[in-house]
C-alpha cells in the first residue's frame, strides 16, 4: 500500500455498493430484526465507503499543524507512508488540541461526498479549473499570459442558483493561484489555493496568480525644455502578502484585505475621449502598477531638462547623482506611495535608456553641443595666449631693465677707477652681460644653437676692430 494508492484497483470500488444492496435486501426480508442487524450495518459501511471514496477523489488539503503528542512532524515535502496517515487520522480523533483541524476535516470529507452525490445525481453547481498556460500564437495587446477570466476553465456544467439536492460546486487551483468568488451582487473575497467549495449563487469571476508579476512597458513624456522622449520601464510586483513569504508545503501567501483594495481598484479606462462602450477597456489590478507607473514617470520627467538628462557621469562624484539613478529612485518612492493602498505589494522597479523620440533632435543637440564645447575651447586657448604674452612681455621688460641697470653699475664703477667710459668700453661691457645671460640653462632652451657664437664673434671684433 504506497502513498499514490497505486495498488488499489477500480473494481474494489464497486464492493461496498452491491453489499450495501445485497444486505438491505436480505435485512429487508427479515423483518426488523434483520433491518437492525443486517440493513442498518451495511448502511453504515456503505456511508463510510462512499466517505472514503470522496475522500479519495477530492483530497483534503495537509493538516501541518496536527498535533501529534510525543510523535515527531515528517519532514517538509516529503511524501508520507500509509502507516503515518493511519498515526495522523487517530491522533486527529484523539488529542483535544486538534479540535479545530478535526472539525475542518470533518466539513471538507462532508462538502466532498455531497459533490459525489450531487454529481451522480446531476444537481452538483459548476466546476472549475484554474489552467496556467502561456500564449504562444496569439499576441494581441502585447499580452503573452491569460488573463484572470481565461484561466478560469469550466470543466463541468450545473445550475448555480439550484436548491434541490445540489451544490457544492468546486474549483481547483495550483498552490500559486487563489480565485475571486461573487455572488453576483457582492464580492465574496479571495479562496484558496487549493481546493475551493462554492454554494449557492457564488461564481468565480477570476483566478489570482500570487506570484511575482512582472511587467515591462514603453513610456513616452516631455521634458521641461519641451523635448518628447521615449523609454522603457519596468516593476516587478505582487499581490500583498503583508510580508510573507513562500513555505514549502503550502500555497503561496497573501492577505484577503489587500486582495479586496486591488479588486477595488480596478478602473474602466477610455481608449479615447469619445467614451464610446466598443472603446472602453477593464484594467485589472495586474495593470494597475503600469498605469500609475506611467503617469509618475511622466511628471518625473517633466522636471528635468534635456541636457540634465544626457549629463556626463563624470560630473558626479556618486554613481548614485546621475540623473538616470535619481530618476529611477524617485519612480520607486513614487510607487511605494501608490501600490500599497491598491493592495499591491512592490518588489523592484527600474528604467531603460532614455532617447528622444525624434532623432534628428539628438543629432541637433551634439551638434548644439560640439559648438558650445568649441567655442569654450577657444575662449580658453585665447585666455591662455593672453595670458601667455602678457607674461612674455613682462619678462622682456624685466629683462631690459636688469640691463640697463647692470649697464649703468659697470659705467659707475669704471668711472671710480678713474677710465674714461668710451664707446668701446660700453659696448664691450654689454656683449659680457648679455654673453653672461646667455650661458644660463633657463635661457638657453629659448636661445638659437650658435647665439653663443655670434656673441664671442662679436666681442672678438669690438676688441680687435682692425
């Protein structure tokens, strides 16, 4: 006997029925006695049998927290053996802790044997399935996932307002979904994942995916010089769950409250200001996080002028001050001042490159750009040459008068020493002091290779001038 049931054959199920006719029959035909002792008994039997076979067919969900005296929990996720099924059903019935989780069986194994009965009879309510599949062929609205609506599958057909032996009807989910439940006049909340009973007048009107959605949409706004741009934008999100997070062995987490503000949210949005009814569109509360995403990235946008947005990053000391990681920034805050109070529970978002719709704008802004760099250029190169001359001709200037001032201090002292200062002498002083001057290394690198040799050549001739 393995945990699948794999070993229990189909014909095993038919036993319990014709005992229970065989034995009514035979207990009939005994009078009360036989009622008693025969009828009644199989009665019984075939009660529990058809118990264990809804049981069977309609699982009811893990009992975690089962309390289970001195006995350990098995593991998470493991698959347990019949034996510990048979410890965990008598420890269900027999510790007072589990009052609660016994009651909850009891009404599950209850609703299921009434869809046996009910479905045999042809009166049960309409079953459901909640289907995930991806759409490969058809991608209109850039959509490639169903929607809540689509992944709602009938599978068996019934009346939802019958009153006479019917009902329950049922929805299976995956541990990622649960499903909205209306009466038709009132929203009834969110059920499951799992298996979900629905009575009378409740229709599931969409499936919930409480995983992590994500959706990437295009963004286009103006910017504060009047410049239209276009973008990428993305957020992931989910349905809030109010800080929870996935265990293994249970469906995915989220809050009955949050699902209500999301569902309350939902808006109709008009295509076009005609308002016509063929141009109207549903947003469910997936669309939600695009819808406020574009309007706040558009206001973001606004606020920056073109050129602030295509600045160099580095003009900023912290990758963190470039305007693509403020704006990014802000669209979060923005949103987490948003989501919550949809019910919507915010786990990223971000932006892509930002270029302008007309592209011959930015080849007009580099331009724009090129001149204004140019003609910076150019103001600091003539800044630099005038400041270049200026000093240029200072140092000539200075070099002029140290000599003449030298010039002066040699005719004074050859005047001490009592010579007459001649023209010859003069002249000669002055080759010294500039042949002096041209033999330092500084004025050197600005000096002609044979300036040295024009000097010496020119003392050798005022000193021998036959």
């Amino acid at each position: 006997m393995e945990p699948n049931n794999k070993n229990i054959k189909a014909w095993s199920l038919y036993v319990p029925w014709v005992y229970f006719w065989f034995a009514g029959c035979v207990g009939w035909r005994s009078g009360w006695l036989g009622v008693l002792t025969i009828t009644v008994p199989a009665l019984l039997i075939a009660g529990g049998g058809l118990l264990f076979v809804a049981g069977f067919l309609i699982p009811s969900p893990p009992q975690d927290a089962l309390y289970r005296g001195k006995r350990s929990a098995p593991k998470p996720g493991g698959v347990p053996m019949l034996k510990d099924q048979i410890l965990d059903f008598l420890a269900m019935f027999r510790f007072r802790q589990n009052k609660a989780i016994r009651q909850e069986w009891i009404e599950h194994r209850r609703k299921a044997l009434r869809c046996l009965i009910t479905y045999t009879l042809g009166t049960n309510y309409p079953y459901y399935v909640v289907v995930d599949e991806k759409i490969m062929a058809r991608t209109e609205d850039n959509r490639t996932w169903l929607t809540g609506e689509e992944r709602l599958v009938k599978r068996a057909a019934g009346d939802t307002y019958g009153a006479f032996l019917s009902g329950p009807g049922l929805v299976l989910t995956g541990c990622d979904h649960a499903v909205a439940i209306s009466s038709g006049l009132r929203f009834k909340g969110p059920k499951g994942p799992g298996v979900v009973f629905t009575g009378m007048s409740d229709t599931p009107t969409q499936a919930i995916d409480l995983r992590v959605q994500l959706r990437a949409f295009p963004v286009t706004a103006m910017t504060k010089d009047g410049i239209e741009v276009k973008f990428f934008a993305f957020i992931p999100f989910q349905m809030g769950a109010g800080g929870q997070r996935p265990a293994l062995g249970r469906g995915y987490p989220y809050r009955a409250s949050d699902v209500f503000r999301a569902f309350q949210a939902q808006v109709i949005d008009h295509k076009n200001p005609s308002q016509e009814p063929d141009q109207l569109e549903a947003l469910k509360w997936y669309d939600l996080p695009q819808l406020a995403g574009e309007r706040i990235l558009q206001e973001i946008i606004s606020q920056y002028n073109f050129d602030d947005l295509y600045a160099p990053f580095e003009l900023f000391d912290n990758p963190g001050d470039d305007p693509r990681a403020r704006i990014a920034k802000e669209f979060r805050d923005e949103l987490d001042k948003v989501l919550p109070g949809w019910g919507i529970q915010r786990i990223g978002g971000g932006i892509g490159n930002i270029e302008p719709v007309n592209e011959q704008v930015l080849q007009k802004r580099i331009e724009a750009w090129q001149t204004e760099w140019v003609r910076q250029v150019m103001r600091k190169q003539a800044a630099g040459h005038h400041t270049r001359i200026q000093r240029v001709e200072r140092a000539r200037a200075q070099a002029q008068t140290d000599v003449i001032l030298e010039i002066g201090k040699r005719i004074a002292e050859l005047r001490r020493s009592g010579e007459a200062p001649t023209f010859d002498r003069i002249v000669a002083q002055f080759l010294d002091l500039i042949n002096q001057m041209a033999i330092r290394p500084m004025v050197q690198r600005y000096l002609p290779k044979d300036t040295r040799y024009i000097i010496r050549d020119a003392q050798r001739k005022t000193s021998n001038p036959a």
